[in-house]
C-alpha cells in the first residue's frame, strides 16, 4: 500500500511522529489505573491461541471482578491484515474493563508470568504492549483515537515527556537490537530536520 511515509524497518513504516508525540514520563496504574484496558484488545489468533493454552494459570490469578468462563473472554474472530496470521480475535469488556484487567489496574497475562519467573510479556499482547503506539495500515504511529479517552497520560500538565521516550523497551522489543538501531538513526534523522525547518521559519520571521 502507497503512503506518505518514506522510512520502513522491518516491513513496517515509522511516522516520524512518535518521536515528538508528547506523553508522561512513564506509565502508572496507580494513577491512571490502567485505562487504556478499559477497551478491550485486539490479538492475533497466535496470541488468542498462547492465552487459551494457559487459561487455568489466568483463572487462579484472577479476582473476583473478573469473569472466570472463559467462552465469555474473547470475541469472535475477523480477518485483518494488520495482524500476522491475518486474523485478530478481540477480548471482551467485563465490568467495564479488559476481561483481563484485575481490579487493581494489572493485567493478569503479565501478572501470571511474573510470578511464574517468565518474562513478563510471554502472553500480553502485541498491541497492549505498543499502545500508545499502535500498527495500522502497516505504519508504526500514535494510537491518538484511543489516547483521546485517557484521563492522566492524554492531559498536557501531565505529559512531561515524549511516546519515543516512554515506549523505548517497547519498541526494542518490537524491534530487536538492529530494527532499534535504525530506528535510533532515523530518529536524529527527522529531529535534526525539524530543527532545520524550525530556523528557516525563525529567520523568515
Ligand atoms: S498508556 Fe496511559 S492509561 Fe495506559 S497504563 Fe500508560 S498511563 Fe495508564
Ligand atoms: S490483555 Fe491485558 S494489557 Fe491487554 S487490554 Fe487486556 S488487561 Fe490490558
């Protein structure tokens, strides 16, 4: 597909707007209790198929504003070309939050790996583990549709920072070593333009 971005890593395009995008320092669930779960997700059916695998190890770390059955945890599945396997099956909401999301703002796929020693992103998502990034119509870019429900990280006072600056474990994760490398470069790359454009405006003044 023809866009408007010129950089791709990986296969996928970089809007150069994630590194200026303005955010918090990093996120906390003690403020913000996890909100951006309140939605629900969507998961390729690989992912779908990984949390299925183990749902007697969610259900034993699940509280009791979580729904246990698990035929009620996803929807049914859709094609989308966005996701790997080229279907994405979506969690359901319960008690108006991510089936997943326990009533203190954790999400229980990352809570059961860590306390089983695994790492801590063995079964969350992809697309949990982005936002505030999101991959649409293959481009790497702001999630700013969902970001304009949030309450603590969408307001100005509070974003002290930028989405390049908090996602960065996110984003070599997604990556690997070499993809963030380039991504790294490609960073100064457009910052250094902006300051170039930012000067020519100054002097035109
Ligand atoms: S993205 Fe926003 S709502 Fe989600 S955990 Fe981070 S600070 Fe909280
Ligand atoms: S799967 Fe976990 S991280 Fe993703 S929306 Fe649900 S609770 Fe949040």
């Amino acid at each position: 597909m023809q866009n408007k971005f010129e950089k791709k890593i990986d296969g996928v395009f970089i809007d150069p707007q994630i590194f200026t995008y303005p955010f918090v320092k990093a996120c906390d669930v003690c403020i913000c209790s996890g909100e951006c779960c309140y939605y629900g997700v969507y998961t390729d059916l690989t992912e779908y198929e990984k949390i299925m695998s183990v749902r007697e190890r969610i259900i034993k770390s699940m509280d009791d504003s979580q729904i246990k059955d698990v035929v009620e945890w996803f929807e049914e599945p859709e094609k989308d070309p966005d996701f790997d396997s080229g279907v994405a099956v979506g969690t359901e909401v319960y008690n108006g939050k991510c089936v997943f999301l326990d009533k203190q703002g954790f999400c229980t796929l990352q809570k059961i790996a860590m306390e089983d020693n695994e790492f801590k992103w063995k079964y969350k998502p992809l697309y949990c583990i982005l936002f505030p990034l999101v991959i649409f119509e293959g481009v790497l870019t702001v999630d700013d549709e969902h970001l304009d429900r949030m309450h603590y990280c969408n307001k100005r006072e509070n974003q002290v920072s930028t989405i390049f600056d908090c996602t960065k474990e996110e984003l070599r994760y997604f990556f690997g070593e070499k993809g963030f490398e380039e991504l790294l470069q490609y960073r100064e790359e457009c910052l250094s333009n902006l300051k170039k454009e930012e000067i020519k405006i100054e002097t035109a003044k």
